[in-house]
C-alpha cells in the first residue's frame, strides 16, 4: 500500500496538496523511480544539506520558474518541515504549472527521522 495521497481535499480556499511520507519516497529513490526532487528552502540551508539529485529553487522564486520545471516527470517539493513545500505547489500551480507535485511530509525533518539516510552536501 502507498502512502502516497492522492486526493487534494480542498480547504475554504485553497487545495491541500498531496503528501508522501519520507518512508515511500525512500523507497521510490532505492528503486530508480524518475522523479525529480525539488528543495525550496533558502541557499544556505540547501548547502547545509539536501536530498541526492534535489534541485534547488527558493520558495520566493518557485512561481516565477514554474516554467523550468519538467512536468512530465513527478515533482516531489520539500524543505525543512512541509509548510514551505506546501506554499510552493499551491504557488505553481497559481503559476499554471500543471505536472504531478506531492509535499514531502514533514520536509527534511521527516526524512531525517524516519528514514536517517545522510543529506548530500555539495
């Protein structure tokens, strides 16, 4: 069973994104899935540490670059804790970006507590 969420319930305004648990992507990454993993969170706490293979683009700027995204690939959107990466979907698809986008549950954190694997650095 996936922990993937596939409905986006809708709350008085906006769309709740979709989420995936630290657990399932660590899988999805072991087992060669083509996603691609994007980080907006700011420069500095990027080089402190990021997913293998993260693009980095800023929640600041993630709607003004919705169109350097591939949208045919799976875009999973992280950064420290999961409010930031929420923003960002809600932001790009404002934006008219219209690939797949799923929240990494609970950001960096998540990851580091559920699935411990060590951050790249550059």
């Amino acid at each position: 069973m996936s922990t993937l969420l596939t409905a986006e319930p809708k709350t008085r305004t906006r769309k709740i994104p979709a989420e995936i648990a630290p657990t399932e992507l660590h899988r999805w990454l072991r087992q060669g899935k083509e996603i691609q993993l994007l980080a907006v969170r700011e420069p500095h706490e990027f080089a402190a540490g990021h997913l293998p293979d993260a693009r980095l683009l800023p929640l600041g700027q993630a709607a003004a670059h919705a169109h350097d995204i591939d949208p045919t690939l799976l875009t999973v959107v992280y950064c420290k804790g999961g409010v930031r990466s929420a923003k960002a979907i809600i932001a790009l698809r404002e934006a008219g970006f219209t690939g797949a986008l799923v929240n990494l549950k609970d950001g960096i954190v998540g990851w580091a507590k559920d699935v411990g694997s060590e951050l790249t650095k550059p």
